[in-house]
C-alpha cells in the first residue's frame, strides 16, 4: 500500500510541475522574396493562466523581444480571472499585438456550470482589449510595413467552432504582401481555409490543449485527429496547433507542458 500510495504521489507532482513550466518551442520559417527576419510570437487558451515557476507571461515573452504577438482566444475561463491577464498582457513589450476571440469568449464559467455570455458582455471584453492597444480582428484584417520594406499581412477569423467564419477581402488581393499569417481559435478552420483556397505562410490556432494529456506521444480524447505542433502542407503552408498555458475541466497534464510558440521568419 504504501509503494501504491508513493508512486500515486509521485504521479501527482509530476502532473502538477508539468502545469507549472512553460516551454518556448521555436521555428525557423525562411522564405524566397526575404532576407530581413522577425519574430512573432503566439499565445493560446491562457484560461486565467498567467504566472509559472519560471516566470510571470510577460517576461517571458519579454525575454523573447518579438515584434509581433499573435493571441488565439481563451483568455479566462471565469470572468474574474480577466484582471490578472490584462495586467500581464498590458506589460508585453510589442506594439504589435493581435488577437481572435476563442469559445471562451463568448461563455465561461460561473460557479459550477457554464453560461454564454451576452452580447453586451462579448463587446466589453472586446473594447478592454482595444482599449490596450491590442488590434482585435473579428473576420477582418490588418497589414503593416516592417523594416526593410517588407508586407505583413494578417488575419483573422472569429470563432470557427460556431460557423462564424467569414472572408471579408479577396484572396487574391493578399498576394502581394511578403508574408501572410492567418489567426483562428480551432483547427477545424482548416477546412474553410482549404476550401477557399487561401494563400498564407503560417496558420496559428489553438483550442485541442494537445489533449492535456498524451501517451505514447498520442493525443488522449477528443482532439485525437488533430496533430500537434507544426505541420508543413506544401509550399510556403504551415499549420501550427499550440498546446496553450491553461487547462480545463481538469487542471492537469501529461506530457503535454503548455507553450508558448515563438517563429523566426525570413532569412
């Protein structure tokens, strides 16, 4: 019994520890018109997340210095947790910061059920966040001049897993730019993108977790069909699912450490 009881233990702390500790993944992205390189970062499914033993959100993402800071929904599960990220998104030092709404911005957790949240609620979360300067792009665009006189092109899509999804500008229009980088919650936009034949460079989303919980380096659960990490689909086609830095239902992984994903791009 009390073999049982240590190896229980033991599990249990190294479950715990795993929640606590970030990983920065990082990907080297080059591409043909450029040699001018930046980095951009993403953050995913905070769910309230924002300090670990190895630092608080903002100085890690700090220390990484990006010029630009992708956010793919799911900042809180419960309302109240909504001061705290702010704070830490507030001390990001990058002008440049978007984001996309996640499932977790429309609902949340209020006692022991969940509750969609009004619109009214929706549209104030939203103006916290242009509020901070952050660029919120609800199937809408935006695009920037970086050094050396490079195109950035971004967009993002509203929440795909209620058929929100919609393009508000041309595909072909999006050519022109060196680089373009398309924002989504769930990977199931990958059809909508697939289906429209869209151009981009890189395709970041989040939602899966990686599954909280893999084995055997597969994912347990509902989200078992969706890779982990980055996929290249031909060409300049890259399809990015972040694990994220917050859990849900149960406050736990394995295997599965959340992340913060940084790309160098160009060179």
């Amino acid at each position: 019994m009390l073999v049982l009881a240590a190896i229980a233990a033991a599990g249990i702390i190294v479950l715990g520890i795993e929640t606590l500790v970030v990983r920065k993944s990082c990907y080297s992205l080059n591409h043909p018109t450029s040699d001018e390189r930046f980095t951009v970062v993403q953050l995913t499914d905070l769910h309230g997340r924002t300090r670990f033993i190895n630092g608080s959100l903002s100085s890690i993402v700090n220390s990484i210095r990006p010029d630009y800071v992708m956010i793919t929904g799911d900042l809180v599960t419960r309302m109240n947790q909504i001061g705290a990220v702010l704070d830490q998104l507030r001390q990001i030092e990058c002008r440049s910061i978007y984001f996309v709404p996640g499932n977790y911005e429309r609902e949340g957790v209020q006692g022991f059920s969940k509750r969609t949240y009004t619109a009214e609620e929706y549209t104030h979360l939203m103006k916290l966040l242009m509020e901070q300067g952050i660029t919120v792009l609800e199937n809408s665009e935006a695009s920037m001049n970086g050094e050396g006189g490079r195109r950035l092109f971004v967009y993002g899509f509203d929440n795909s897993i209620y058929g929100n999804e919609q393009l508000s500008s041309k595909a072909e229009d999006w050519l022109g730019y060196d680089y373009v980088i398309l924002l989504a919650h769930s990977p199931s936009i990958i059809e909508f993108v697939e289906r429209s034949q869209l151009p981009y460079d890189l395709l970041l989303v989040g939602h899966t977790h990686g599954g909280q919980v893999r084995i055997w380096n597969r994912t347990i659960g509902a989200y078992k069909h969706f890779h982990v990490g980055m996929k290249h689909l031909g060409g300049r086609k890259h399809f990015f699912i972040n694990r994220g830095l917050g859990t849900v239902k149960l406050p736990v992984r394995f295997a599965c450490p959340p992340e913060i994903a940084v790309f160098r791009i160009g060179g």
